[in-house]
C-alpha cells in the first residue's frame, strides 16, 4: 500500500481512529486481527470545509449511534473512492462504491463504511449549515453510490482527486473561496434534476439550491429560476410561500451574510468594498450600505475595520 509524501503513515488502528475522530468526528474502527494492519492519513482545512486523504487496509468504520452527540460538528463527508471496494450504510440505505464513485454520508446520524480490500479515499466534510436549504435533500441521498465520469459528479470527482494529490497546497488564504465552490459543485450534484431523479427532489429545495449556487449573477431573478425549472413564477412563489420563504428577501439576506464573511476574510483585504459586493451580485453601494444597516444594524465598512 503506497501513502502520500505527506502522509502520517499508521501501524496501529486505534491511531487511525484518533486521527479520524479528531479530523471530524468520534467514530470507532475494527480490522480483521488476522491481517497486518497499515494506514495512512493528510488532511487540511479549506476555509470552514475539512479534507483529508486516508489510504487503509480492510477495516470497517462505524459511527454507531453512542458516538453521536449533540456536541458533534454536524458534517457532511464527501468521499471520492480512488481504489478498493466499500459498503456503505446509513438509514436503510446501502451500496457498494468503486473506485471513481463519489458517495456521502451526514455525521449527525449513525453510519458504517466496511472496506473490504486496501481503499484510497479522498473525503472533505462540510458543516450542514454551509448546505443551505439544500441540507434535508441531500441528507435524504446519503450512501448512494455516484459515479464519478459524468455531469456535475465528474467535476467534483475531478476537483477532490486533484486535492487527494496534495491535501495541503489547498489550505491558507485560497481555502475558504475554494471552500465555497466546491459546496457549490456539491448542491448542484444532490439537486440533479433528470427525469430518473426528479421524484426524490423537492421542488422548493431545488429552487433555492438552484438560487444559492447562482448568487453571483446580477441577474438572479424569481422569473429567471422559474424558466430554469419549467415552472411560472406564480407558482414558484406558491411553492416558496409554503416554506415561509419569499424569494427576493431570501436571495438578498444570502448575499448580504457572504459578502459580510468575505469583508471578515483576511484574503480579501485589498479587494473593494464593492468589488466584494459585485462578487455576490449586489452593484449597488448606496443599496448596500441601506442593506447591511437594515440586516446587520451596521455599515459594510464598520464591519471591515472591526472584522466582525
């Protein structure tokens, strides 16, 4: 079994279950006691998103339901299966995941990973928060296996094997804009809307899925996401309405609490105000300064200088 240069190589599988529980949570592992044991584990953080690259042989993985506390980060694990086999079970789902195959799983509810042969992983956990409205539909798609060559999912396949090469190098400043791409990647993915999917997906959890990955655009608009689902934008107002959601004032408080993270973020601190601003589609100063006194009770640049 080859680990990476940077790797922290584990003869032991109590090490591996330290290092596993401290990157995200108490979890327990068992290997066969026949077999000689080795693993190997990278990980970083990028921005508020953890990654590592964890290489094993057999061993299964259980976060049973006395590892889980309200204490507990609620994460959730994205895993890109370089090599071997594993099962995967959470709720009365399971399947077997192959290399190429993505999968996921949420920490906030029991799960089982059994590699049956020396597995390869790239996996990043993501706080549910970050997830948006997105959260309980993915949390409903979880130990599905995803294959990993085509549409969104070979993006994102893509994107964790060139982190899995160099866990590291995506740390630091870059981190929390990467960070928020992939969270992007990963919404778009579990809000698939082909025909042989579309009855597991809820059509409000798909509007504002659709909304958040697309914050960026000026152009965001309730009638411009009806066109994107089929629907007229009555009826998507009909569907927000029965979450309590009313679409302009949810896209505006969204943009407003990303751009006010990125005023905080060291990495931007020689970008404009309104640069900022525009990254987030809100062109406006004037209307941003109104924006940020209403939602905040402060200006944008009274949270810059205070970095709260």
């Amino acid at each position: 079994m080859r680990v990476g240069a940077a790797a922290s190589v584990l003869d032991d599988p109590e090490e591996l279950q330290q290092a596993a529980s401290s990157i995200f949570v108490p979890l327990k592992i068992e290997t066969p006691v026949e077999e000689r044991f080795e693993a190997g584990v990278d990980s970083a953080r990028m921005g508020p998103v953890v990654a590592a690259r964890i290489t094993s042989t057999p061993a299964m993985v259980n976060r049973n339901a006395r590892c889980v506390t309200s204490t507990d980060a609620e994460l959730l694990k994205v895993t890109l299966h370089l090599s071997g086999s594993m099962i995967v079970t959470q709720d009365d789902r399971q399947c077997r995941v192959r290399p190429g195959d993505l999968v996921a799983y949420e920490t906030s509810r029991p799960y089982r990973l059994i590699g049956t042969d020396v597995c390869d992983i790239v996996v990043v956990g993501i706080p549910r928060a970050m997830l948006g409205p997105s959260a309980d539909l993915i949390g409903r798609r979880t130990a599905v296996a995803l294959p990993g060559d085509r549409g969104v999912h070979a993006v994102i396949a893509a994107f964790l094997y060139g982190l899995g090469r160099d866990v590291g190098a995506l740390s630091g400043p870059n981190g929390l804009r990467l960070s928020d791409a992939l969270v992007s990647l990963i919404i778009s993915a579990f809000n698939d809307t082909a025909p042989e999917r579309a009855e597991t997906c809820d059509l409000a959890d798909r509007i504002l899925a659709y909304a958040a990955a697309n914050l960026s655009d000026p152009g965001l608009s309730a009638e411009t996401v009806a066109r994107r689902h089929g629907i007229s934008t009555r009826y998507l107002h009909k569907v927000l309405h029965e979450r309590d959601v009313a679409f302009g004032a949810w896209v505006r408080r969204e943009r407003l609490h990303r751009i006010r993270r990125d005023l905080t973020d060291p990495a931007f601190a020689n970008r404009t105000i309104a640069a900022i601003a525009a990254g987030w589609g809100m062109t406006e100063p004037g209307h941003l300064s109104r924006a940020f006194r209403g939602e905040f009770g402060r200006t944008p640049l009274d949270i810059r200088r205070t970095g709260l």
